[in-house]
C-alpha cells in the first residue's frame, strides 16, 4: 500500500496527464497500417528470401537485374500454381544449390550458423551472472571503494610532494 | 603539381616514422624535447598530406589522364562538380583521404591530450604515428593514387554511376572518418597502458571525449548511408545486412558499449580492464571494416574501393589485436578494480549487461557475415546469410537492447532497493502497456512489433520521468518552468545529453519497426494513361521523357499522386543507363510525410510504351532522418565539457604543493 501511495505523487498524475494527451493527440492522427492481399505479402517474403545468383547478397525482391525480374514472375507463377513455400525455395535450390537462399538451412551445417547466436547469449548471461558473483565475494577490504585505502593515501600525497600528481591530475577521482 | 604531391608523400612518410621513434623514445626517456620535436613533426605531417591531396584534386578537376588513378575514375563526360570529390572513389584516393583526415584529426586529438595528459601523450602520439605509416607505406608502396601512366590516354574510364548523387559528397567521407576516428580512443587508452598509467583513472575523460567524438562519425555516417540506399539504390529499403554494411555497424556496437562503459569507469572506477578490451575490439572491428571492404572474402554489392590488398589490412588487424593483447598483459597488475559490483539491480550491472549485448550482436553479425568462409571450408557447400537471418537474431537482441535502454538510466548507483525499484518503474511500465493497448487498437497485431513499440513507450516515458521530476523540482525551488529544464539539462550534460541520444535512437527504432513490419509493395505493368492504387494512394502514369547525356540515358516518368481525395501533385522517378558500365542507376520519387513515405521506382521501360514500376509505402522512415539532428545534437550537448570540478567531494581545498600537509590532516584524520 506505501509503494502505491509514493508512487502516485503529484508528479505523476501531471506527467500521466501530459503524456496521455501526446498519446492521445497521436492516436487520433494516426492510422490503420495499410495491408495487401495475403497473396502479394506471401509473394513478397519468398522474395525477399531467394537471392539473385548474379547480382551477390541481393534479394531477387532488391534486385534490378533482369534474372531477378524473371525469378520473380516464376515465384508468381509457382504461387498460382498452387506450390507450398518450401517446394518453391526447393525448385531454386535444385537449380542453384543452397547458396541461393538468403538463410542457412536449419539442418547440416547450416544449423550451426543458427546455434551459434544463442549459446552466444547464454553465455553473455552466464558472464553478468559471475562477474556478480565473484565480485559479491570479493571481501571489502580488498577493494579500496570510494575512497583511497590508507597506505594509498600516503602514496598519493608523497607522488603530489613529487610534483608528479600535480602534473597529471590526481590518481583517483574521488579523493 | 604531382610531382610535387609525390615528394609530400616520401617527406610525410619520413616524418611520420622519425615521430615514432622520436615519440616512444621521448616517452620512455622522460625528454620533454623529444617528445615536442615528435609532436611539431607530427603537426607537419598535416601540410604535407593536403598537398598531396591538393595535387590529386588539381588533376581530377584538370582531367589529368597521365595520373593513371585519375584516368581509371573519372572521365570527360562525369559531371564537372563530382570532380572535387572523385579522389576517394576508389581504393588509392581513399587511402590518401583517410590518411589526410586521420592526420588533422590526431593532431587536434594530441594538442589537448598533450595538456591534459602529458605522460600518456608521448605514447599516444606513437600509436597515432604507427597508424599513419602503415597508411602512408600502403599508399606509397602499393597503392599510389599519384602514379603516372606511360601513355596519357584522351579519355578516363570514368566513376562508378551509382556514386553519382549528392550522398557522394557526404556519407563515404563520413563512413572513412569514422572507421579512422576509432584510432584516437585506441591510441589514448593504449598511450596510457604503455605510461603504465591504464589504472589510473585520468585517461578516462580524454578516452571518453574522443570516444564519443568517433561514436558520432560513425554514427551519422551510418545514417547517411542508409539515406543514400534509400534514395537511390532504389529498392524501398535502407539496410540489407549487407557484408560492407556490417563491417561498418561492428565497431559502431563496439564504440557504443564503449562510450557507456567508460561512464562506469569514470564514477565507480570499475571495469578498468574491460574498457581496455572494448576500445580494443573496436579498433579491431574498425580495421576489420576496412579489410572486408577493401577486397575481403565477402561478395557485397557495395566495394567500391575493392582491390587486392585486403590481405594487407587483415594481416595487420592481426598483429595490431596481437600486440594490444601483449600490452594489455603486460600492464594487467595495473588495471585492478576499485569499486564492485553489489547488486544485480544497479547502474553497473546494467551498464555491465548492456555491454554485453552490444558485443553479442557484434559477434553474431560477424558470425553471420563470415559463417559463408567457414561453411565453404568444412562442408563445400557454399551458403548466403543474408538480411532473413539477421532479421531473425539481431531483431530480439536489439530489442532486448532498447528494453535495457528504457531501464537502466533509471536504476541507481551501487544498488537499489525494491521501493525505488516500484516506484522509478511503475509510470515508464504502465505507459508502455499502454501503448501495447493502443497500437493493439490500431489493428498493429504481429506480436514483435507490439513488443517493439511497447519497449520503445517504456524507454520514451523513462526518460520524460527522469526530466519531469528534475524539472519539476527545480520548478519548485522557484525557477521558471522552461528555465528549469534547461538548467536541469546543463546540471548533468552527460547524462542529460545521453538522453536526448536515447530520444533520437527510439526515432531511429520507431521508424525501424514500423517500416519493417509494415512496409507494403506492389509490382506493377503500366500504359502512360493507366491508374493503379495501392492503399489510399491513387497514382496514374502520364507518361515517360527520355533524354541523352554524355555519360547517360535518362528515362524521367512522370506520375500524377493522390492520396484519398488528396492531390498530392506529380512525382518524377528515374532510371538512368550508362552504357559504358552496362549499369542502370534508378532513384525512386519520395513523398515523404511522419506518417508514411509513398515510394515510386521504375524498374524496366519496354519498348512497347509499357513500364514496370515498384509502388512502396514505407511508413515512418521520416522518423529516422528526423533522429539523425536530435541525435548529434544530444551528443554535443552530453561532449560539452564542464569546468573541472576540484575535489568538492570532502570540501578541501585546492590540491597544491603549498596546502598539501594541510589536505593531509583533513583526509587521513583519524588514521593519521
């Protein structure tokens, strides 16, 4: 009940208000998003997901050249046709090999072009989960925290004496 | 004039290798002459790169054909304008434009650094040069863009068509500057690992500031980049994931993480060794970038500058990253934490986490644009990873990414308790979900575009919380509404500047979500006289006008644009032929509102009088030019440096010899 009543301070009723009426204003200028037949929009992404074998890492859906405007019309075409997605990537795929698919296969060797960005993941959370750990442990002592450790500041002032610590600016920050 | 572009070059190259040497001597000797000799011959090295440079324009500009790297990029025909910037066209010139920008650049960067840090700057200078002559040796050495032909031939062979267009001017020497800039946090954190002084925290500021100052580059550079795709390559798009793409976005991923890390480093005095690591890897990326674009493994439709010397940039990426490891090793004692991380629910972790990401995208676009080499080599199959694959992995990263964006401003320091936790989170999360409500009403459904637009409302409402209740109160302390926010901005540039950036790149993630979720596109056959519409766009084909240049033919059609019941007026979209390339350049007719773009591009006139054209609407790219001033604007505003601040903490005195025994009792007080 305490966190409800620090959280609805006066300046959150006003900053609610405001940011409603923007909301608001926004909504109504706003619109639906245009939509297409799910026909052109299946055409599309199959486009987009064949590349052109002339013209490299383009798209056939990127790309100007006259291959790709002919692979086009057979995408089309093969979609009248009543072909699934996947026979019509495969018709390409018999006759340019895989590489003309825009997306390694999830199988062979291709699955581990897929594997590889989640293993990266966890162990980037893996890596925040001990770096907390091991620091967590890390006695106080051991690290000098905001302030300079004793012997440190002994050091600092008898570098200042030098003239050294003048020169360059202070050691540590936060003296 | 060449000639004498060509003795600049040998004297530049000369210097540049007497300053290394001078320079590391100086540092390591303590020779406060040595050193300033390195330095004023470093500063001369300035003049002579522009001379140089100023021959090579002086012989685009005259159509000297006898310079062997003019008669291959430009010709009688190209508009006389691209003559001025022609020169970094191609690989040599390029070279010659890096090394000429990196120069000034480095000199401007050692002039403060000398002042601020006088025991690191000798190395960094060091650094700066060894940079210089590796530029220098390829352009004399391999690549001389002064090089004279034996026969002068009459005509040139001219510029690649696709770098006709205003962009030319702007984003490749933006692109250039920005993969160079990179050396300068590079040669200042390395400068002061080599003074032994990595562990002192006095580098940060300078490490941050010319940081930030490559962040920037790098970042317009990529936005201008993505302006030029979208206007002339002509496909509706901006990004295509492309191997030179991603070669420039790597260190970009690298130098943010980097820019926000330091921030931990400078207050808590953490991640010492870490941000040794990120500006590492981001000079790695960096020189990475310049190799795959520069003849690299990887097909991409963009290497312009492509040629057979990518081996060169590779091999020395390698020693450079081996090197930098060598010294980071050697120096490891000295860069020991002060602070720790306490909680998983503070700044520093979430900085930490943040890091993390940015560096995991990196490494997944590597992945991604290598993953072909390695397929080709363990399995000889050949396979493309493209924008499909990227789409999918990158997509949830960056999403994750902005999520964190929207949070970890608002956490505090060391650690935060459940209390401010509810209460820092509770508006920026109910905006959020609120705005998940209304793009749901919208009739926006695909689950990650929903997901997308939430996030960005939780990070937008963060970040209006955190300047309301600053503005708020300051207001009540009596300054006038406007007046306090402007002092709030200035109290904390940094982090309120920081902000102003985040606005930008929620445009920038706004403008991405929606244009590609929503895009929506039809092929159509067209008859001057026909009308085709496409969402509330009516558009009809009055008809096409050709016209012959020297170096091109121009087919200009000319359309007749409503938008409901809305004249919007004609739109003119273009396809251009140079034959002597067998290459058609075509731009698409924008009309651009916040809303959504309306994109016409033809893509083949027939003979029988009947064109195909692309009709697109994109919806919100305007969103993402917009960010691009906001952006840099925040950035300015976060790089303004403020008055040194002189041991306020424990309210002493100013630090000097004289007070110092009285400095002494006050902090070692009871220990004393």
């Amino acid at each position: 009940m305490s966190i409800v009543k620090v959280a609805v301070t006066r300046s959150y009723v006003l900053a609610i208000l405001v940011i409603s009426l923007v909301l608001i204003q926004l909504l109504v200028s706003c619109k639906a998003p245009t939509e297409i037949s799910e026909l052109d929009s299946r055409t599309n992404s199959l486009n987009k997901s064949i590349m052109c074998p002339v013209c490299p890492g383009e798209s056939i859906d990127q790309s100007q050249n006259e291959l790709a405007a002919h692979m086009r019309r057979i995408v089309r075409e093969q979609i009248d046709g009543g072909e699934t997605d996947s026979e019509i990537r495969e018709y390409f795929v018999d006759r340019y090999g895989p590489v003309v698919l825009l997306e390694p296969p999830t199988s062979g060797i291709g699955l581990i072009a897929w594997i590889v960005p989640p293993v990266g993941l966890l162990i980037a959370i893996c890596s925040v989960a001990i770096a907390l750990i091991v620091m967590k442990r890390r006695k106080r002592e051991e690290v000098a925290d905001d302030t300079l450790s004793y012997s440190d500041r002994v050091r600092y002032f008898k570098l200042l004496e030098e003239g050294e610590g003048a020169e360059d600016g202070p050691p540590g920050r936060e003296i | 004039m060449v000639e004498i572009g060509q003795i600049s070059l040998v004297a530049a190259f000369i210097l540049a290798v007497y300053v290394t040497v001078v320079g590391f001597a100086g540092g390591v000797l303590n020779g406060r002459d040595l050193v300033a000799s390195a330095r004023w011959g470093f500063y001369s090295v300035v003049p002579l790169l522009l001379i140089a440079t100023t021959a090579l324009i002086y012989a685009f500009v005259n159509n000297d054909f006898s310079v062997a790297y003019v008669a291959e990029n430009s010709n009688l025909a190209m508009p006389r304008i691209y003559a001025w910037v022609a020169f970094y066209s191609g690989n040599a010139g390029s070279l010659l434009y890096i090394a000429v920008a990196f120069s000034i650049m480095a000199s401007i960067c050692l002039k403060v650094i000398t002042k601020k840090l006088p025991y690191t700057a000798p190395y960094a200078l060091g650094v700066m040069s060894m940079v210089l002559i590796f530029f220098l040796a390829v352009i004399l050495f391999l690549a001389n863009p002064l090089e004279k032909l034996p026969v002068t031939p009459a005509d040139g062979q001219g510029i690649n068509p696709l770098l006709i267009h205003f962009g030319m001017f702007i984003h490749p020497p933006f692109q250039m500057l920005g993969l160079i800039s990179v050396a300068l946090p590079y040669s200042v954190a390395v400068g002061a690992l080599l003074a032994g002084r990595g562990g002192r925290d006095e580098w940060v500021d300078q490490g941050r500031l010319w940081g930030m100052v490559s962040w920037l580059i790098l970042t317009v550079g990529l936005l201008l980049g993505s302006w030029w795709a979208y206007t002339i390559l002509g496909w509706g798009g901006y990004w295509a994931w492309d191997p030179v793409e991603n070669s420039a976005l790597m260190p970009w991923l690298a130098m943010t993480a980097f820019v926000h890390s330091i921030m931990v480093q400078k207050r808590r005095g953490m991640f010492r060794m870490w941000n040794m690591v990120l500006v590492i890897t981001s000079f790695t990326m960096a020189q990475l970038g310049m190799f795959i674009n520069r003849g690299g493994p990887v097909p991409s439709v963009h290497s312009f500058a492509e040629s057979t010397m990518g081996w060169i940039f590779l091999a020395v990426m390698g020693l450079t990253l081996f090197v930098s490891l060598v010294i980071f090793v050697i120096r490891y004692d000295t860069l020991k934490s002060r602070g720790r991380l306490e909680s998983l629910i503070s700044r520093e972790a979430a900085f930490l986490t943040q890091n993390l990401l940015f560096l995991l995208i990196a490494f997944v676009t590597l992945w991604g644009t290598v993953f072909p080499i390695f397929s080709e080599a363990f399995d000889e199959t050949t396979m493309t990873v493209g924008q499909p694959f990227f789409n999918k992995v990158n997509g949830p990263l960056i999403l994750l990414l902005i999520s964190l964006m929207g949070v970890a401003p608002l956490l505090p320091w060391r650690r935060a308790t459940r209390r401010a936790l509810v209460r820092m989170l509770m508006l920026p999360v109910v905006l959020g979900l609120g705005i998940a409500a209304a793009v749901l009403l919208l009739g926006i459904t695909r689950p990650w575009a929903v997901a997308s637009f939430a996030i960005c409302g939780v990070a937008v409402s963060g970040v209006l919380q955190e300047w309301g209740r600053g503005t708020l109160s300051r207001h009540r302390r009596g300054e006038w509404w406007p007046r306090a926010f402007l002092n709030l901005l200035n109290a904390n540039r940094p982090r309120y500047g920081g902000y102003i950036v985040h606005l930008a790149i929620i445009m920038l993630g706004v403008g991405i979500t929606a244009s590609s979720f929503y895009s929506v596109q039809r092929d159509v056959v067209m008859k001057p006289g026909d009308t085709e519409t496409l969402g509330k766009y009516t558009f009809t084909y009055v008809g096409v006008n050709e016209e012959s240049f020297a170096d091109r033919l121009e087919e200009t059609a000319e359309f007749e644009v409503w938008s409901g019941d809305k004249y919007l007026g004609y739109m003119y979209p273009y396809r251009a032929f140079y034959p002597e390339f067998r290459i058609a350049a075509t731009r698409g007719a924008i009309n651009s509102s916040p809303m959504e773009d309306f994109y016409l591009v033809p893509s083949e006139f027939n003979e029988n009088g009947q064109a195909v054209f692309r009709a697109l609407i994109n919806p919100m790219v305007w969103w993402m030019w917009a960010s691009c001033p906001i952006l840099v604007f925040g950035t300015l505003v976060a790089l303004i440096p403020r008055r040194r601040a002189k041991n306020i903490q424990l309210g002493l005195t100013p630090l000097t010899l004289s007070n110092v025994d009285q400095n002494r009792s006050t902090i070692l007080g009871t220990e004393d």
